[in-house]
C-alpha cells in the first residue's frame, strides 16, 4: 500500500520549504555581525586592561575614539531595536522591568512586601524572648524600631509622589524615556568594581522602600550560572537592599531590589564584595578572549559541577524573594565552590 497524503511523509513531519527561511538567515546573519561589533570592543578593553593595567588611561582613550564609539553605539541600538526586541517575544526586558514596577508601586506590591517585613519582625521577637534592650539595639535597620501597627505609617510609605523615578543600572541607551511614567536615570556598568560602586551609588540615591532594576546578558541555561546569580545576590543584599523579584528569560537575567535599609551590612574585610558582582567574562585569559568563536566549548571542572546541581532539581515556581519561596530551582549555593570566594 503506497502512502498518501496523509501516509508516512506526513508522518514524518516533512514540510514544504518555508519562503521567509532566508529572510530569517539574513536576519540572523546581520545579529551575529552586529553582536561582533560590540563583542570585539568588550573583548579590546579587557585585553589592553590585562596588558597595560592603568584603568583609567585605557578608558580615557576608549572615550576618545569617536569612530569605535559610534560604531559601537548604532550596533548597540540596532541590536536592541531590531534583534532583541524581537527575537525574544514575550521576554523584552524592558517590558518586564515596567511590569515589575507597576506591580510594586502601583499594584499592591510595595504593601505585601512592607507587610512581610511587619511578620517577619514580629517573627523575631516571638522566637528570641531572651534578647535584652542592650542586644537588640545593635540590630540592623530601620525596621526594627518601627512600629507597623499604625495604618499612618504603611499609608506615608505608601503614597507615591507623581512619576515612577527609576534609577536603570545596566542602561546602554535609557529606553525608559519613551514612557512617560517613570523620571529616569540610566548608569552605565563596567567590569565588578565598577557595578559594585554603581549599586552603592543606587542604594545612597533611592529613597525606602525604592526599586533597584538589574538586567544583564546570559544565553546559558538557567541553571549553568546560578551561583553566580547568589553570589550577585549577598553582594547586592550586603548594601541595604532585598531582592523583590528574580526572572531568568533565554538571553538575559533580570533583577528586582527595592531598598530596605539607609545602612549597609557589607563588611569588605571578611567578604569581597565588590569582586562577588563578577560576570564570566572577567576570568576569560587573552587565548580565551581570542578563540571565543570556536565552535568546541570545554567546560571546566567547576562548571560541571554546578551542571550537576542543575539537574538535582526540577525548575517550580517563578521566584518572589519577599515570599521566601524558591525561585526557579533550589540548588544549594556552595561558598567554597564560588570561583569569586575561592580568589578572596
């Protein structure tokens, strides 16, 4: 019997040749040369970092090369415009930080997390009864001498004075401005050090109870950089702030962290803090910077050891860290593990 229509080539799952296929190619084709583009700048800063060592005069020749800063900013902007945007349907960045602040300061999420904070203080006292005046006076924050009891006070937190004013740390281009919503200020980030004084520079301008926004590229599967996302975490949780909101889309991480404290807690002699804001790319040695286009990835002994963590768990939940919930995995973050605590 010869099959038909519906026979074995159906089966098959056979289709015929798709029209828009080399439009998709050309796109992806133009993707990949614009991502070279900005790649290779990356990839030049850090080489002659490693070469000549004084920060300050490499950037102040980056800063004055008009022609690789031009170019670098249209690819950028193209990249963001025509590629991301798209490509990632349903995961824009953008929209999701807008989704997260209307939720927080428009939709009832500033009153949870503030109610969190009032059973979580009560929480305290109730299972410490033996700690006297003395002891508790030493507590960090301004929560613990406050009284949520009184309507007033979670009313005074929670009035909103005209626009959202959002401080974007991690802006290549402010694409806030377009909404008419938010009073914007985008800052631009550079490698650890620099993000770490950036996210103190945050945690000094955002009033209470304000929202740090964080988003940074990662095409690896959710689980493949999970400690360094704690690590991000501690570090950035060490200045004052509670991450609100975490999501892993297929390009990118993004962060939510509203401010919860007008003191830090970081202590820079036990921890490193500032070098915990790491990205791969900071351990990259020149070889791998030069042969990072090769088809063949080795994963080292570290990175198959967090592979394994990865799957001793399926992802659950979306993450919501006021909840105290796990997020989309709860693996075990190892300290000893973490390549930023093993050089500190």
């Amino acid at each position: 019997m010869e099959p038909g229509p519906g026979g074995r080539g159906a089966a098959r799952g056979q289709r015929p040749p798709n029209a828009a296929q080399p439009r998709e190619q050309e796109r992806k084709l133009e993707q990949e040369k614009l991502s070279g583009v900005v790649k290779s700048v990356h990839r030049r800063l850090r080489k002659k970092y490693r070469e000549v060592g004084d920060f300050d005069k490499i950037w102040r020749e980056h800063c004055e090369d008009a022609e690789t800063l031009c170019e670098y900013a249209v690819a950028m902007k193209n990249l963001a415009d025509n590629h991301w945007a798209k490509t990632c349907e349903g995961e824009g960045r953008i929209e999701w930080c807008c989704s997260v602040c209307r939720e927080y300061f428009q939709n009832g999420g500033k009153r949870k997390a503030l109610e969190k904070d009032e059973k979580r203080a009560v929480l305290a006292t109730k299972t410490t009864p033996a700690l006297n005046v003395h002891e508790s006076s030493k507590l960090e924050g301004p929560l613990t001498n406050l009284s949520f009891t009184s309507p007033d006070f979670i009313t005074e937190l929670l009035q909103a004075s005209g626009k959202i004013r959002l401080l974007d740390v991690g802006s290549c281009f402010n694409p806030f401005l377009k909404f008419e919503e938010f009073l914007t200020v985008g800052i631009d980030i550079v490698p650890a050090v620099e993000r770490w004084i950036c996210c103190k520079k945050a945690h000094e301008l955002l009033v209470l109870n304000g929202l740090l926004l964080i988003i940074t590229p990662d095409s690896s599967h959710q689980n493949r950089h999970a400690m360094m996302m704690k690590s991000w975490k501690i570090a950035i949780e060490s200045l004052g702030f509670k991450r609100f909101k975490y999501s892993k889309f297929s390009h990118m991480h993004l962060m939510a962290f509203r401010k919860t404290s007008l003191k830090t807690t970081s202590d820079l002699v036990s921890r490193n803090y500032p070098g915990m804001l790491y990205i791969p790319q900071d351990f990259n040695s020149v070889e791998d910077e030069e042969y990072s286009n090769t088809s063949c990835y080795v994963r080292s002994d570290l990175e198959d050891e967090q592979l394994a963590y990865g799957f001793t768990e399926l992802p659950d939940a979306p993450y919501d860290s006021d909840s105290g919930e796990s997020q989309a995995s709860s693996i075990p973050f190892y300290e000893l593990e973490d390549p930023i605590l093993l050089l500190s």
